[in-house]
C-alpha cells in the first residue's frame, strides 16, 4: 500500500474494497466496482469525499488496530477519558448454496468494552466522485441515500436521529451499521450479522490453511497474500493494479495514476505469487479473462484493460483537492491507448503454468486448444513487433522507441 496519512486496513470480498484508517473512517470505498466513482472519498477530498466514520466524542482519544488472525476482518479500538470500545468492520464472503456469497455490503459492529464510552457517527456518502450528494430519507430502522446510480441504505439499530444530527451518544451495549448498495439487508439485523461474521471468518482462516507457506516471516506473506487475494474481481478473473486513482508516486511529482484497472503486466506477478501460495484458482479465473479479451480484440492486446472488458477507461482530471493537496485527481488511464509489445511475452509466462504444472492438468476448466491459440497467437505478434518502437515497460508518454533487441544483435 502507498503511504497514508494515518494508518489504513483493507476490507473487501473480492467484488469491491474499503481503506478504513484508525480512526474507523472509511477513507475509500468505490461501488458497485472497483473503477465505479467513490462513495467515500475521503483519502483525495475531505470535503467533496463524504465519510463514515464511528469516533468518540472526545477530541484527546488513543487508537489501534488490527486484524483477527488470518483474516481480513478489521478491528479499531478506542481508548477515550470515559471508556474504550471496538470496532468491526468486515465485508462478508463465505460458500452458500454451491457459491461465493459476496454481496455489496460493508458491516460495521460497535462494541463497549470499559466504562461509558461516548460516540458519534457520520455517514455522509457522496456520488460521481463528489459531485453528488444525495437526499435523505428515513425508514423505520434504516437511512436510504437516494440520486445515486442505485439505492444505498444505511440499517441499524442506532437511533436514526442520532446519525442525522451527528449526535453523541453513550455506547452501552454492542451496536450494529450494515450499508448496503442495490438489494438491501431484509433479515434480523444482530443475528444475521454475527451469523455472516462468523462465516466470513471461517471463510478466510480456511482459505489461509490452504496457502502454501513457509516459516520465514509467515505472517506478512500471510497478509500479503490476502491483500493479493483482494485485489481479484472474481465476477471476471480479472485482477486490479491497485483499489486506489491519484495516490502520487512521490511528493509534487505529477504522477498520480488511477490504477483501478488490470495491467496484463502487474497480473502476471500476483498470479506468480499466489500460484507459487498453491492458489491456483485465480489462475483459472484470469485464463477466462483472458479468453474473452481475445474475442474482443483483433491482433493487439492493450496494456491494460478495465475489470469488465466492455469500457475504455478515457482519462479525466477531477476537480478534487488530492491526496495531501497531490494533484491532478485522475479518473480512467490514457496508458490503454499505449504500444507496449512486452504485453505478449506477458500472458505467455501468466498462462504457462496451465500447460506446464501436472497439478493443473485436466483441472483448467477450459478448452486446452482455445489456450494453445492464444499461446501461438502471442507468439506471432512477438515476431511481428520484435523491431517496432513502442513506449515501453515504464509507459513513456509521447515518446515511442525500440525497447526490444534484436534476435540477432544489434
């Protein structure tokens, strides 16, 4: 992850993710996609991004976080003058009904654990990256935000004037916020979301039983995998260079990228990583993603291609303040327009392992001579652009030259 202001986890269940930072504000949180418009902002506007956030009353307070093991379940927990208490925030994910159960839904539980911890909470979700904000109308046990692109609805057992008003309030039992985005939470809220909670961890604890690691620093390569892991749009097989547009590369240098989109470069090596992790599912997903990009185009491949194949992500400069005041804010990568002839070499070593590794064989889920197509094809276009300038593995804008040697020399 890039460098934030405060410290920042990730949540999410393969469909979308949130930065939630420690002061249990969810700094970035895009839906129904990854590369769809922020519903909160935050981390590039304070203002135009919206927030939702759970803080004390209490300016002076103490916080820290940490997930529970092996999992991406996210816990905050507050140390103020008049109490401490927790909070839970986890995007659900478990098997149901011979599935993934993965709905657009963030859930947050709130928990006293000392004292009479007073609190307050904000949602303040915004649409078309700020430009939106959207009306309020209030159910008896839910808050729905409408002019978005889909209903978002907010239920809870928090009384509703409470959020409204920003009010504080003594946390005296545990207290439960469920957002959702299209289909809404029709069930018992505290059942259902202990119930979702404790299969969602199941979930991920099984999931990292089933990761091939050794000793050696076990648990970051366990919580780097699982941040891999999140970064798979499973509805596709595609695979996000990062959840996050315009976070700069270094201070005052300009290049803030919008990176919501897969980069057949930068896949080839979470694939490599988590293949080398005995996950080889996501492998299978991609192939597939790969297949219909070659339904989709003639003879090149771009570099980069959105989650859904379907758009062309065009460039856009937002008029947001940045992270840290970095801009420009971008929207949509112009690299989609680049030649960048190392993208067939690419999906050759990504797909080689499915015709290469026993443990895959008569498991790919596919048709082996759509693969070996694509291989020749790759191979092909290899030969055709060995001596044509391009712009290269760094994405040169404006400047296109030879990157590739000659077979023979020179």
């Amino acid at each position: 992850m890039k460098q934030h202001k405060y410290n920042y986890g990730i949540i999410g269940n393969c469909a979308y993710l949130a930065l939630i930072d420690d002061r249990a504000n969810v700094g970035w949180l895009c839906w129904p996609r990854f590369d769809s418009s922020f519903v909160f902002g935050g981390l590039l506007d304070d203002e135009k991004g919206g927030d939702f956030c759970i803080r004390p009353e209490w300016e002076e307070f103490t916080s820290e976080q940490r997930y529970l093991r092996n999992t991406t379940v996210l816990q905050t927990t507050f140390h103020c003058e008049d109490g401490s208490y927790r909070v839970t925030d986890f995007a659900p994910r478990f098997r149901q009904y011979e599935r993934y159960f993965r709905p657009l839904m963030l859930i947050r539980k709130v928990e006293p654990l000392e004292g009479t911890p007073r609190i307050r909470v904000r949602c303040n979700p915004r649409g078309n990256y700020g430009e939106v904000v959207p009306e309020k109308v209030f159910g008896s046990s839910h808050i729905r935000y409408t002019g978005l692109e889909s209903q978002l609805r907010l239920t809870t057992d928090i009384p509703l004037s409470y959020i409204d008003q920003e009010q504080a309030f003594v946390l005296n039992e545990a207290k439960y916020l469920v957002l959702t985005w299209g289909a809404p939470l029709e069930a018992p809220l505290r059942t259902t979301v202990d119930g979702f909670m404790d299969r969602t961890v199941r979930y991920w604890q099984r999931w990292v039983q089933n990761t091939s690691v050794e000793n050696f620093h076990q648990d970051i390569v366990i919580r780097s995998a699982l941040t891999l892991k999140l970064h798979t749009y499973q509805d596709t097989g595609d695979i996000i260079a990062d959840a996050t547009t315009s976070l700069p590369e270094s201070p005052g240098s300009g290049r803030n990228w919008d990176y919501r989109f897969c980069w057949m470069r930068d896949a080839h090596y979470t694939l490599k990583a988590l293949n080398d992790l005995s996950h080889f599912g996501i492998l299978k997903d991609y192939a597939r993603f790969i297949q219909n990009i070659v339904l989709n185009e003639d003879q090149r491949f771009h570099p980069l291609y959105p989650i859904t194949i379907d758009r062309v992500p065009i460039e856009k400069i937002l008029p947001l303040k940045g992270y840290r005041g970095e801009t420009p804010v971008r929207m949509g990568n112009q690299a989609y327009e680049h030649i960048q002839n190392d993208v067939y070499g690419q999906v050759l070593v990504t797909l080689l392992p499915l015709f290469s590794d026993r443990r895959l064989q008569n498991q790919i889920g596919t048709d082996k001579s759509t693969l070996q197509s694509l291989a020749l094809h790759c191979l092909k276009m290899i030969e055709e652009t060995m001596e044509e300038p391009d712009n290269g593995l760094w994405e040169f804008r404006g400047l296109s030259q030879l990157h590739l040697p000659h077979p023979l020399g020179g």
